[in-house]
C-alpha cells in the first residue's frame, strides 16, 4: 500500500469525524460558550489559570502525546497495517476523541475538579477513592515508562570495556543538550507572557526562533555525555520542581512552544511522505496472532487484546482523562473551547500515529530482523529517510532525524512533568475531605499532603520502576492505561446520566475497553508470575508488576460493578 493514500485517507475520515460527530457530542451534552468556567471563577494564579485557546491547545496535546502515538503503532505494526489503520480511525473517533472531550467537559462543570470528584459527586465517595488509587498507581506507570524513555534519548554510549563513545553518543547528547537550553526559553517566555504582558504573538515568533537557535547551538555543542541511571535521577529532580512550580511559569509556556516541535514534526513528516510517496513494505495483516519469527523476535502475542492495548495514545488513552480533568479544566477559558482541544487534540494524535505507521512500513525490512527497534529511533529512522529521497532535502537526513528524535524527547518530558503533577493532585485528594486543602489538615495527614512530600513520594516511585526499562513496563503500562480510559468512560457516562443528559455513545466502549483491558492485565499477571517461580529475569520486579497489575483488576472489577449499578438504577428511573 502507498503511504500518502493511507495518510491521505486517514485524514479525511479524521476530518470528518471532527466536523461531523464531534459537532453532534457538543449539542447532546449542551456545551454552553457563555458559560463561566472555573479558570475565571475560581483564578489563584497556581493551577487555576485562563489561557487563551491556541496556548491551551499546546499545554493539553503536548502533555496526551508523550511517546504513546509513536511507540504503540510502530510495535503493533506486527500484526500489519490494516489493523492498526483502523483502530487508529474506530478508536480514534468513537472512542478516545468521545472519551477525551466528555472527561474534559465532566471537569469544567465540577468545577474543575479531577474525575475522581465527578465520580464521587455520581456513583459515591467509595468508588472516588477507589478510582484515586487506581490513578494514582497508573500515574505512577506513567512517570517509570516515559522516564526511562526520555533517559534512553539522554544516555551517552559505552563500549565493552566501559569507555565512553563519543561518536556514538552525539545524537544522544546533541538532543539533551537542546532539551536543557528549550526549558531555560521556555521559563523566559512564560515570564514575559505572563508577567511583562508581552504580546503573544511577537513572544510566538521569538520563541520559535529561539528554539531554531537552541538547535544549531546543541547540534554542534554538546559537553554533556552522562549513563542512562544518571538521566534517569535528573529527570526525576527536574519532573520534581517542574510539577509544583505555579503553571504559567514552566507548564504552560514549555508546553505551547513543545507544540510548535511536534507542529514541525508532522510537517517534515507529511512532506517526507508524500515527497517520497513510497509503496510500503509492511503486509497489510500478518494473522491474528504474532509468532516470535515477525516483529524483531519478540512477540505481543494474539491480536486480541494485544493490539488495543499496545495503541493507547493514538486511539483511546485514560491518561488523557487525567490530563484534561487535572490540569487543562482549570485553564479553559470558554466552553467551547473544549471542542477543539479535547476533541481535536485526540484526533491529530491519530494522525501522528498514522505517521508513524507510514514510517515503520518504509524501513519494515531494517525493523524485523532487529536491524532498528527503538520505537523513537524506527520513527525519526523512517521519516528522515523519506524525507532525504526528495531532492532539495538530500543531506538533511541528520538533521532532520536529529529534530525528530528531541520532538520525542520533549513530549515525554511534557507528560512527565505534567503526569508528576496529576498524581500529587491524586495522593493529596485521596487523603482530604472534600473542600478540604493540605493546609486543613492535620497529623500525618498535613505532612502526606504537603505539596513537597507528595511529589517527593511519587518520582521516587516512578524512578524506581523506570529504572527497570520501559520495556519491561510498556504492557503493564498499557493495559492500566487502557483500563483506565474503560473507567473515565463509566464515570462521564454515569455523570451525563446523573445530569439527564445522551451517555449513550460511552456504553459500548466502556464495555470493550474494560474486556480488552482485564483479559490484558490478566496475561501480563501470569507471564511474570510464571518469570518470577521460574527465576527468569528480575524477581522481585516480576513479583511487583505482578502484584500491581492485581490490584489494577481489583479495584477496576469492583468499580466497574459500582459504576453499572448506578447507570442501571439511572436507567430505571
């Protein structure tokens, strides 16, 4: 198949679902655009902050991309590309765009309050705290995968005898060294902006230029050559101030400008693609279940559950409903903003996983053997090689696959710091009462809901768990995330319910989700409980995902029976 006829096709069925179903969710649930949202009525300057959309728009899709739209596709690509063209489509539409725009929506008219209130306001307080630990333990998830990720893109390279590579290691420390220099722009912007009241659109274009310069300056300057578990302890320092500093000074400028990064990322790529316009390699379906001979040797197992587990973010992803409900509730300015944040966010994540599909399938033959099997390296690999076929880009191929590579990179950092900052929101409000703020406290209670002890707790969690590799997180990371987005559904569709309003669109993919999900978890819990009394690998680690991944099923079979309890007494009403 041609890649600009999938990519082509994609973005028309993507453009039609937006205009089309996303347009009839706004009137079901009557989205109202004079309505006063809680970034007005509620404004501290800390978390509650108007931004206006375009802002906004960058803070929200630059915190749901992370890695997820790049890496999951590229790794379901085993089973071809039919199936993950249309799940990227279905899911996309159906499915998380309704899922994201719904939690958003809940949010903004619980007054900004995280998805646990909204379910504590619709099904009880119970089933609140139960989805707190829930979230929570995913957030977590979150933080180790995307870490040990961002510290994969950081870490300089060794030889066998421990000597440092330095040739090898450039690409790495080129795109540290650009991160670093993007976050000291953004502060920089988020001052003026914010506190100088320069005007958006002249701070926009010196910011992009800064970012343009910070990238000639850290290709060709790049002193810092540092292990992977070193990245890994300054990533969990930085995603620790990063999540309790107020929001306009790092969240929301580093974010908007992040945007303009992947902006330019799928720019390059759509031009690489139809530049190149190339037949792709990859089957269009390689059979229901992959063996270990297709995929760099190592298998996902039977398309069902592995395929819709394995694409979060670019089809359906909880993380979103966290991100929307967490942070980006508090800085809607309008109602109808929501659309196209939300909404449309969800649907330009698909589009990139379309991308990314187009970019696996052009170096399918490097990809099998295990030639390139980094998600992020096949990616920028791909693109860049695509993008060097068309004559006035030849001998950019470094260049381009260089700014790629930080693309990634700075995304990740984004849904980290942002991901820090959500589980902090979640351990705080699952200790306090309702109305009640650490300061209120008292005994262990103020110490654990202190801001600081808070976060503290949690990046050494995440950084611990990262410290085991992505790899060996992804599946339990994807199906606790997938499980998740199975229980953000149930709670909008139980408040839509409480409210007298349509839930009728959530129904049928909360039901599927939360098969997917189990019957996932459930296969994850016995391959490393099978690792663990078998000696293979790391047991303790093995013991401890498997351990977690329990409680996942745990809390999310008793939640979900509370959840169709509600809806169904709602329904006999």
């Amino acid at each position: 198949m041609n890649a600009v006829v999938i990519l082509l096709v994609g973005i028309v069925v993507l453009a039609l679902g937006y205009i089309f179903y996303g347009k009839w969710l706004a009137e079901q649930w009557g989205v109202d655009p004079n309505r006063t949202t809680p970034a007005h009525e509620l404004e501290d300057g800390n978390d509650y902050v108007p931004a206006k959309a375009p802002v906004l728009m960058g803070h929200h899709f630059s915190s749901i991309a992370g890695a997820g739209p790049i890496n999951g596709p590229i790794q379901a690509a085993v089973f071809g590309w039919v199936p993950v063209m249309l799940w990227v489509l279905i899911g996309g539409i159906f499915f998380g765009a309704v899922h994201d725009f719904g939690a958003l929506f809940a949010s903004v008219r619980n007054k900004g309050q995280s998805i646990g209130e909204v379910i504590a306001a619709s099904i009880g307080t119970r089933a609140k705290r139960l989805f707190l630990i829930f979230s929570y333990l995913t957030l977590i998830l979150v933080v180790a995968a995307f870490a040990s990720i961002v510290a994969n893109t950081f870490k300089a390279t060794y030889d066998e005898a421990g000597v440092l590579d330095k040739a090898a290691s450039a690409a790495n420390a080129s795109t540290a060294m650009i991160s670093i220099l993007f976050i000291v722009i953004a502060v920089i912007f988020g001052m003026m902006v914010y506190r100088r009241n320069a005007s958006l659109g002249v701070s926009t274009v010196i910011g992009v230029i800064a970012i343009i310069a910070c990238m000639a300056i850290g290709l060709n300057w790049h002193p810092i050559y540092l292990n992977g578990s070193t990245w890994m302890i300054i990533v969990g320092i930085y995603i620790a101030i990063a999540s309790v500093t107020p929001v306009w000074i790092l969240l929301q400028p580093r974010d908007y400008l992040s945007s303009f990064l992947l902006y330019g990322m799928m720019i390059v790529a759509v031009v690489g693609i139809i530049g190149a316009h190339p037949t792709l390699e990859i089957p269009a379906f390689t059979g229901f279940v992959d063996d270990a001979s297709v995929g760099v040797g190592v298998s996902l197992g039977s398309l069902f559950p592995a395929l819709f587990v394995t694409i979060a973010c670019g089809a359906i992803s909880g993380f979103h409903s966290l991100v929307g409900s967490g942070t980006t509730a508090k800085q809607l300015d309008k109602e109808s903003d929501a659309k196209p944040i939300a909404y449309g966010g969800m649907l330009i994540e698909c589009a990139l996983a379309l991308i990314s599909l187009c970019a696996v399938g052009y170096i399918w033959k490097d990809y099998v053997p295990g030639g390139i099997t980094t998600p992020t390296a096949v990616f920028a690999t791909g693109i860049s090689r695509m993008c060097a076929t068309i004559p006035f880009l030849k001998g950019a191929e470094s260049v381009i696959y260089s700014m790629l590579i930080l693309a990634v990179s700075a995304f990740c950092l984004t849904s980290l710091d942002t991901a820090t900052r959500l589980a902090r929101y979640m351990f705080q409000e699952f200790w306090l009462e309702p109305g009640q703020t650490y300061e209120d406290a008292t005994g262990f209670k103020k110490t654990l809901t202190n801001p600081y002890v808070s976060t503290i707790i949690t990046v050494v969690l995440g950084i611990a768990l990262g410290m085991t590799g992505y790899a060996k997180i992804w599946a339990l990371f994807g199906a606790a995330n997938q499980l998740l987005a199975a229980l953000g559904l149930l709670a909008v569709a139980a408040w839509l319910g409480s409210m007298g309003k349509n839930n009728k669109m959530f129904l049928f993919p909360m039901a599927f989700m939360l098969v997917v999900t189990i019957v996932s978890l459930c296969q994850t819990i016995m391959t490393n409980v099978k690792n663990a009394t078998a000696g293979a690998g790391e047991v303790v680690w093995c013991w401890t995902r498997a351990g977690i991944g329990t409680l996942l099923v745990i809390l999310a079979v008793v939640l979900a029976v509370e959840g169709v309890q509600t809806l169904s007494k709602q329904k006999n009403k």
